[in-house]
C-alpha cells in the first residue's frame, strides 16, 4: 500500500544518498503506507527489501590483491593480469593464486593474444 501525500524529488535524492539504493526503490520506499515519508522508517523498510545491503556491499573497495605475468615455454609471449579482493587475507589465500593461474591461463590461451606482437 502506498501513502497518499506525493513524495518531494529532493526526499528521494537524500534516501537514495543515504542507501544507495535506486530511484525508483527509494520512492516506492518512502511512499509506503507503513513509512508515510519517514526517512528512517524508509531506511529500514530498503534494509527489510535487501535492498540497501546489497547496494552496500557492490560500493566496496578492492584495494588489495596481486599481479601475475604468465609466460609461454618459449618465453616469446608474455600475459600480465592483476586481480584485486577486500582483504589481504584473501589475496594471500593458495585458492586466490590457483584463480590468478588460471585467469592467466585462460587469456593467454585466446587466439588474438598471440598476435599482438607490437603491444
């Protein structure tokens, strides 16, 4: 059910900031017969949707990992790849390394990698 009373842009705007939730979640959010434009009210009613988590959680930085190069038999081509996660303890992690190798693997076996030998 939605509340009656019409919903100001700038209202929407300030729970979309506060949630990262979209526009049109926040507006359904606040026009909420249980809400009533209640912004904290609207908060949790985002919170009880799952939708202002998962907005959270795609807002996180990446900031540790590592770099690998991958190198043919013949050492004539050369594949670097870098791949990040949130924590150090991730990247430290055998898996984490295993996940690398193979990305490597996989981008060095693609038929255009072995043509660009100018790059």
């Amino acid at each position: 059910k939605r509340f009656s009373n019409v919903i100001s842009a700038a209202l929407v705007k300030e729970l979309r900031e506060k949630s990262g939730a979209g526009m049109m979640d926040c507006k359904k959010a606040l026009q909420d017969e249980s809400v009533q434009g209640d912004m904290e009210k609207a908060l949790d009613w985002l919170r009880s949707k799952g939708i202002a988590r998962a907005t959270s959680q795609a807002t996180r930085n990446a900031s540790e990992g590592v770099i690998a190069i991958y190198t043919s038999n013949n050492n004539q081509n050369i594949t670097m790849a870098e791949v990040n996660s949130e924590t150090d303890f991730v990247s430290r992690n055998d898996d984490f390394h295993l996940f690398l190798h193979n990305v490597l693997q996989t981008i060095h076996q693609l038929p255009n990698n072995n043509n660009n030998n100018n790059n």
